[in-house]
DNA sequence: TCCGAATTATACTACCTGTATAAAAATATA
DNA sequence: TATATTTTTATACAGGTAGTATAATTCGGA
C-alpha cells in the first residue's frame, strides 16, 4: 500500500484515539498529517473509508498473530483461548476498537455500519469455531448461545474494570475469571439441554465459507479418501506410500483444523501430489484441486478483505 | 410541565426512534413539532438536554411500573424479577433507548455522556440490590460480579435474538433464558468463592443514598429498637401497643425494602407517633424524624432527578 | 383595552463535508 | 536535459448544521 496513505491512516488513527470518531473533522486530519484536502478525498472517498482502512490495517495484523498462538499447540487446550482473548481485548483497548464501534453505529453511513456488523458476527464465529474446538462436537448446540453470552459478559467485565482501575496488567485477570465462568456456563447450559439460538443462525447472517457446509466437507472428505485407496493401491513401494498419505493429511489437516490454512503450503502439496511418476488419479486430483480452489476463492471472498 | 414542552419531548422522541439522534437535526424537529428556534432554545439549551428530558420522562414512568410489580409480593420471588426484567426490555426496546445510548456516548456533549454514565449505573444498582434481595445476603460479595455480567449476558442475548427474529412475544423467552444462566452462574460463583469487583466499587461510582451505608442503617435500626422498647413499657394498653408497633414496622419496612419509599406515607406514620397520648420519646422521635429526613434528601439528590 | 410575556421569522456567524479547478511540484519519458 | 504526465496543493464554492441575536407578532390576563 502507498506509503503515503499508510502515513495518513495512523495520523487519522491517533486523532480518533485521542478525540474520537465523530469529533476529528477531516481538516484536523489534513493539518495533523500535512496532506491536501484534494489528496484525501483520492485516497478515501470519506471519513468513513478511512476509518474501515484503519480497522482492516490492524485486523490483519491481530488476526495474524492470534492464529499464530495456535501455532503447534492443541486447538483444544483454553489456555491457548486465554492468550488469544489476552492479546485481542489488549489491542481493543489500545486501538479503542470498541469505543470507535460505538461511535460508529450511530452514523448514517450504511456501509460503515454494514462493516461493522459483519466484523461483529465474524468476532462471533471466530468463537463459536473456538468453542467447537475447546468444548467439543458433543456441545455444539449450545455454543452459539454461549459464544453470544461470553462476548456480552466478559465486554462488560473488562467495561467496568476499567472503571474501577485503568491499569492494563488487570485485563488478563478478567479474561481468565470470565473464561473461568464460561467453562461452567457451557456445562450448565448442555445439562439444561436449553438452546436460544440454532446454529444455522450464523449461517444466515453471516454466509460463510464452506468450511461450515456439511455439503462441502462430505465431498471434501469423499475425494481425500478416495485418493488414500490410489495410493496404498497404486504404490507399492512403503516410502512413497508414507510421503503421498502424509502429503494428503496434511492437505486436511491444513483445512480443516487450522484457522487459517496456508494457501501456498497446499498448492505446493498438490504440485508435488500432481508430479508423481505413476500419473494416476488425473481426475481425483482435478476434483480436488477445484474443491481447494473453490475454498480459498469464499474464504477471501468473506475473510478480512470483503471488496 | 408546560404542555407545550411535552408535546416537543413527544414529537422529538419520534423523530429519535425513527431516524436516530444525530441523523434529527434541530430543523426537523422545529417542523416536526411546529415550533420555532427561539422556542426551542428556550426550552433546551440544546438537542443533547431535549434528549435527557426523554430519558428523564421515561424513566420515571417506567420506574413506577417496575416498583409496583413488587407491591404484595415476596421480593425474593425470581419470577417477579423476571417480569421487572421484561417490562424494561420491552420499554427498551420500544424507545430505542439502546440504540439511542450507543449513539449518544459518540457525541462529545460531555453532560449527556454522563448522565448515560450516571443511568447505566444506576440500572447495575438496582439489579445488584435485586439480586441480594433474591440470592440473599450470603452471596452478596459475588452479586456486582454476577450484575455485572448479567446485563452483558442480557443484552447480547436481545441483540442477537432481534437480529435472528424481529417479533416481540420472543423476549419474555429471552429474559427467561438468560435468568436460567444466573441462577447457576450465581451459585457457581460463590462455589468457586472468586471476586472480580469489590461491592464497594459500586458505592464509589454511585454515591448513593445512605441505604447502602452500614453506618446508617445500623443506626436507624438503633432508633427503631428503643422506640419498640419505649413503646411496649409505657403502652400496657394492649391495642394501643400493636398499633405503634405495626406503625414503626410499617417505616422500617417502607425504607429499608421497598425500592421507592413512600415519603407521605412515613410522614404519615411519624405524625401519628409524635401524636400519642403519653408523650414520650421525645428525644428518640426526633432522631428517627433526622435521620429519615436526611435519607429522603440523599434520595433525591441521588434519585432519577439529578440534573 | 393595554401591558408584558411568549412566540415567530429571519438574519447572521461559524463550522462542517464534499466538489471543482487552476497552479505548483514531483515524476516519468524521450 | 527538456518535455510530458501525474500527483499534490491551495483555494473557492455549494449546501448543510448548531446556536445566537433581534425585531415583529401573537396571546393571555389585569
């Protein structure tokens, strides 16, 4: 990105922090960060898309570094769950993400507002899929609701500790007494058997990649296994058997259970799955292959890079 | 109030539910309501005191009806709670009092954001002292917590329960649900014996009326005891006897557990003793008389008229 | 009927966003 | 180096908003 631009983006940042949203007019960004009016009205068409550039900036980042967190350790473990809330709810604060949200929604710019709905029931999917993989298949139908719950409880805690004391080093505190509630709260609410919210509600509001439609996976897991057959069929040779099979997990696992899956990992994996000397499963590969394809074309669609 | 105020608080809140605050200018609402600048800015000072004039309106009224669901009943009868609980949403949700505080902490009218900072608190008091009346004086040091995270709890559940279906018979669902959680999440608390908030945090925030000061109530019932002493060694009558009695019990029940004590009615009660036959206590009915006179004062000071 | 208070209409200042345009500066190209 | 092209600036402008000020008008009560 035009260096230029970035340079305005963290000016405009700064303001927002200091003043808020509303109460930064666009001349105190030009003054602030010593560009023409003409040259801001070429790089966002508002205030508004500035804002969004801002968001999008620093999500990417955020996003980065909470599914690097993931990096190695078990999806499961919720310790790793604290350290992503920690670093998610440190940045909030320093960002004032969520001040600036607030403010946000009262505007009448609808595709601000758009944006920041859809950033809010993606914050909610992240972890609903987290809560999948901390509390189980088992739990499924009663994560939403706690998804939802949990985002309400731990903003309001984290909302009125900073009432009570501004210190920072307080905010893990309150993540691991609200995860400490949550853990309970999933066990109490699949006792009871109660559901507020199906599911299938995410789906609607929030069309997402394939990864959540059972249509896809099936024919996901159809073509993986298939390929399995070629290969212990095909090659009999124990090394080559053990290299392709691990080449095909790892394509799954990859999908499947990593936040974030690696494009240019898999398309190496396929490239090498492709040049094999045997020159079997042409047709599986290509299905394959298009599925993959498929998958990465909505996951950009709906990632963090919407038009 | 001037009627003609009224109409403008009416026509202006209209204005506010259908469009929003800061989307309102002043320009529609002079149309809106048939009324011309200089009236306007004679009765507020600006957009952001017409909109406390709402709130100030509305709260009131739905303060009454929320109080009186408690008359002859046991305030530690969850399900009153829950019909308290739905009232408010409803009324809410009606008013759009919600969107109407998110969008209001974005201005920079320093005297609207804290009154919303006053209201919000106000509305975590009420439910801290419900839940005591509830869950009982044992759990209390877990009760702000548990207040706490209920309302973030609450919330999050309307909101997303409105983006999933827009009718209104779904709330009493919603509130039902959610009050499912707290009872467990109250015992679970107090189980786990963790803290979050100090109970004193919330008297530091809201310097409320001495009903929350130990200091206070200790005394009162100093004074409510020697007058009952008084009253059943000088009284050998033994009607008069229940008579002052149930008078004395009846202010003590009136302040110390009714969510809006009936200042008349104590009045009332404290005119009848001073006029008894034998003329006694003379000293301890003055007592009684400053300290309840001090309470109200604090009361109103502290109560839903701070300007 | 008349006085004074309430109300209106209107003009004015100061600020805001967003557009347009000509001049100046920076950059690329020959 | 000289010329062409793009980027950037400075500035004026239109249309909107909040709030102040003031003269004219209306209305209710003595």
């Amino acid at each position: 990105m035009n260096e230029r631009k970035q340079h305005v983006i963290n000016k405009a940042h700064q303001l927002f922090i200091e003043k808020g949203f509303q109460a930064t007019s666009i001349q105190d960004i030009l003054d602030y960060s010593g560009i023409s009016k003409g040259t801001f009205y070429k790089y966002f068409s508002s205030k508004s898309e500035l804002l969004i550039a801002i968001y999008k900036a620093n999500f990417k980042k955020l996003q980065k570094e909470r599914n690097d967190l993931l990096i190695g350790k078990n999806p499961s473990d919720i310790e790793v769950f604290i350290k992503q809330l920690e670093l998610q709810m440190i940045s909030n604060k320093k960002n004032k993400f969520v001040a600036l949200y607030e403010e946000v929604m009262s505007t009448n710019d609808a595709d601000l507002k758009h944006y920041i709905r859809i950033t809010r029931l993606r914050s909610l999917r992240w972890m609903f899929s987290r809560f999948i993989d901390i509390f189980g298949e088992k739990n499924k139908p009663y994560l939403l609701d706690c998804a939802i719950m949990f985002q309400g409880l731990l903003q309001n805690n984290l909302q009125y500790n900073r009432l009570a004391t501004d210190s920072n080093e307080k905010i893990s505190n309150v993540v691991r007494f609200s995860v400490n509630r949550l853990v309970k709260l999933v066990e109490e609410v699949a006792e009871a058997d109660e559901q507020l919210h199906p599911q299938e509600l995410l789906e609607k509001w929030l069309p997402g990649p394939q990864k959540n439609n059972h249509e896809w996976i099936s024919q996901f897991y159809k073509i993986i296994n298939l390929m399995r057959n070629c290969i212990t069929k095909h090659f009999h040779d124990k090394y080559d058997q053990e290299k392709y099979i691990e080449l095909l997990e790892f394509i799954q696992e990859e999908i499947m259970h990593t936040r974030a899956p690696r494009k240019f990992l898999i398309e190496s994996a396929l490239q090498t799955l492709q040049n094999n000397p045997l020159d079997i499963w042409k047709k599986e590969l290509l299905q394959l292959t298009q599925i993959i394809t498929a998958f990465f074309q909505q996951l950009e669609e709906n990632g963090e890079d919407e038009h």
